[in-house]
C-alpha cells in the first residue's frame, strides 16, 4: 500500500527532525491494565511493514504479576510464554508532553498471520462486536464518565501503612464542592490541561461524594476512540498523581466508609449511511425510538449473563449491593439514578442511555462490548422493552422476578457467563474460555488469603 508507506516515511521524517529517538506502546490485559515500553524507531519501523512483538505472558498474570496456572491455556509454562504477535495503530498516536513529547501508540494483538485480530485481545474483542454493528447499519458512540478517589500518598507511603489509615487529599464529603474545587484549583486545571494534551477531553470534572472523590465526564466519541481514551484516562490519572506524589485509585470500593466508584457509560447509535441520531423520537414515551427500546431491551436481557466483563474483580461485588448509588438488578428508567439503565431524554443529538452497571474498575473495552453487544441483540431479537421501573427501584426489587438480580460474587458471575449460549456467539469460545478461566484464578487467589476481617472475626473467640 503506497499511502501507507508515504504516510510511514513522512512520520519517520517528522520524528527525525524533532530529535525523537524512540517512542512507547501500550497493550491492554484482561484486566485493564495497560501494558508496554519504550522501543526504538528502528523497531518501530520494522514494526510498521508488518507486526512487532510482545511476551505473551501479559496474557498469562495476573494484576501482580503472579503467572495464571495452565488452567488458561492460552500461554504458560506448557507454551514457554513465548513473543505474541502484535500490530501498532498509528491512529492513537498521542504525545507525552513530560516525556520530552514522545509519540505513544496502543497496539493490539494480533495472530501468526499478522493480520487476523487475536481472539482474547479486549481492544479486537470491542473492534469484533463494532464490526457486527457496521454490518447492521449502525455506529455505536459512547462517553465514559468515571468516579476515583485521590489520597496524599506514595506507592512506598501505601504498602509501610499496609493500606490502612490512608491520608485522602482532601477530608469530608464534599460533593459538587465550588469550596474544594477552588482551593486546590491548580490539581483540578493541571489536570485537565494534562488529559487535553493527550487527547482527552471533558464534558465536566468535579468533586463527588467522600473525603477527595472526583468525577471526570469524557466528552463522548465513536466507540472504539471512546475506549482508547478511557483506557488512557484511567492509566495517565494515576501518572499524573504519582507524578506529584499523590496516588489515585479507581477501585469500585476502597472503603467502606465511603461511596463506591463508578463507570458510567452513556450511548446512542447513529445510522451507518446518514449519520444520523436513531434513538431519538418526540412522540415516543421517555422520546425514546422503537430502536433505543430494543436497544434498552437486550441491555436488560443480558445484563447478568455479561455482567463479569463489567465487574470483573472481587471487589466489584462490594460496590453492587443497595443504596451504594449502584444497580443491584437489572431495571430501566427515566432520569431514575436507582435503575440500572438511566434513559435520558433530549434532543436528537442528546437522547441517550447511561448504562449505570460498570465499575471504576472494569476494563474499558470489554465493559463496551459487553454493553454494546447486549444492546445490539436486543435489536437482532426485536426485544420489547419491558415496564419502566419507578421510584426506589432498591425497594422494588424484591417484587421482581429472581433471573433480573445481578450476582452478587465473582464465581457465579463468571459462571453464568461461561454457560451463556449468546456470549459465546458473540465474544467467542476462545475468549470466554480464556477469560472465565482468568476470573476463576482471582476467586481461587482471594480464597487463598487470610483477611483482616477473618483475623478480627475469628483470632480470639472461635
């Protein structure tokens, strides 16, 4: 392909006169954690006519660095955690202005042939369920809005207090707080002109609920450039603190004490060949159209048989229990914050759903194609849309039917999601395999610890 060789070149020529000796990539694990280094622009060349590689073994640990057993498959000692085949996307190009504005790039990963999307990579899984969106004529756009909490901390300063007694940036619960904001304005500026020089817009950022909780509203995009940057989002928040001293978890709940951390995911779908809104209708009840029902429809349907792509640890199920500002079954409503499904009404442009289920702590790409595809078969289906759900929807949900409560742990969630027929047809049995097996090792590695609460429970009276 010429332009893409001219395009190669005139970037390399470009790097050259800026002195730029070598660039960064990133890959993103199963558990969203974004995972690279620095390469330099010979291999990045090389890498740019046909595929780089990557040890296989980001595959094959977990979130510290403690290698899966063989139960996974996909790479260990049975393989030898052999170099994976990946390719650059050169459209993510971004550049780290504090790192003497280096070119960054998130990669995929790719099979032996170079060209065919692995099956248990989260970017390609998203780029799959994108692709049956294109072939039914839609675009899937999508804004993530994130909860975090910020603490006066080091990584050193985090593991001497052995996590407890943590030093929050700022006390109290000070939500929406002008007082806050204000008094530590150059955090919250440096801050967004930090994320705007990566590319990274906001709608809003402010304080949430409990001692140094922020919410950060990413302005919304096409799916998959909407991922990219909650992924980076998630990953340059905690540079940018640490950077500075300070530490930033997105944990769902670090403490009980506090409010949980949410991912909220709004969407709408557009018409492939007019571009234009398809969610939107004045005279429908909520102004919803006949294809946002379906769309609503599906996402309620498969909530709990995909819910583990969206709360993928342990401590997922903390957030996940009543009056956490979280959903606990899966139940829509109009500007109703207790349902899972929040449909908000507006204009043709702004008519929309915010999918209320992810936690802080899901991996950006696989919360989206989870969502997106239940939406998807809903349509597919032709689902109706079930009653709306009013009120305190906590209150209600003893009256609903027992297949509309979301599990509340990590194993049955990943069980009920290996023995689902649709998320096999749609993520494939290679990835929900894969990734079934990845959530068992964490409900294996938890039960394998002696907790805090099980010593103070148990250490003297039983």
């Amino acid at each position: 392909m010429p332009e893409q060789k001219d395009e190669l070149q005139k970037r390399m020529n470009q790097y050259t006169e800026e002195d730029i000796k070598r660039v960064k990539i990133g890959i993103t694990t199963m558990d969203g954690v974004l995972q690279g280094k620095y390469i330099h622009l010979r291999k990045l060349k090389t890498a740019a006519k046909s595929t780089g590689v990557f040890c296989d073994v980001v595959f094959g640990w977990d979130v510290n660095d403690r290698l899966y057993d063989d139960s996974t498959l996909f790479t260990g000692w049975h393989t030898g955690y052999p170099d994976a085949k990946i390719r650059i996307d050169f459209s993510t190009e971004r550049r780290l202005r504090d790192e003497n504005n280096i070119p960054f790039f998130i990669v995929d990963l790719v099979e032996n042939d170079g060209k065919t999307m692995h099956p248990i990579c989260p970017r390609c899984l998203l780029k799959r369920v994108l692709l049956k969106a294109k072939d039914m004529g839609f675009i899937v756009k999508l804004g993530f809005e994130f909860e975090f909490f910020v603490f006066d901390e080091t990584p050193h300063t985090i593991r001497e207090k052995n996590y407890q007694n943590l030093k929050s940036l700022t006390p109290g619960s000070f939500g929406y707080s002008v007082l806050r904001s204000s008094a530590i304005s150059e955090h919250f500026n440096d801050f967004m002109d930090y994320f705007y020089g990566l590319g990274v817009e906001f709608d809003a950022v402010h304080c949430e609920t409990g001692p140094a909780a922020w919410e950060a509203s990413i302005v919304y995009d096409d799916a998959l450039d909407s991922a990219d940057k909650a992924i980076i989002f998630k990953t340059f928040s905690k540079v940018f603190f640490q950077k500075r001293n300070l530490m930033a978890t997105f944990m769902a709940k670090w403490s009980m004490d506090c409010m949980a951390s949410g991912c909220h995911v709004h969407q709408s779908l557009y018409d492939l060949k007019t571009r234009k809104p398809l969610f939107y209708e004045p005279e429908g009840y909520g102004n919803m159209s006949e294809i946002m029902k379906q769309y609503a429809a599906g996402q309620l349907k498969y909530m709990r048989p995909f819910l583990v792509m969206s709360a993928p640890t342990i401590n997922s199920y903390t957030r996940l229990v009543k009056g956490a500002w979280a959903p606990t079954c899966a139940t829509w409503g109009v500007d109703n914050r207790t349902a899972a499904l929040r449909v908000i009404p507006g204009t043709e442009k702004s008519q929309r759903i915010e999918h209320r289920t992810p936690g802080a702590d899901g991996n950006p790409y696989l919360v989206a194609a989870s969502i997106i595809a239940a939406g998807l078969l809903g349509i597919e289906q032709k689902l109706a849309l079930e009653e709306e759900t009013k009120g305190n929807i906590y209150q209600a949900q003893d009256n609903l039917p027992k297949d509309r409560l979301l599990p509340s742990n990590l194993r049955d969630s990943y069980r009920i999601f290996a023995s689902s027929k649709e998320a096999n047809d749609w993520f494939g049995e290679k990835f929900v395999k894969h990734y079934t097996s990845t959530r068992d090792w964490e409900v294996r590695e938890y039960e394998g610890y002696v907790t805090d609460w099980q010593m103070k429970r148990y250490f003297e009276i039983i």
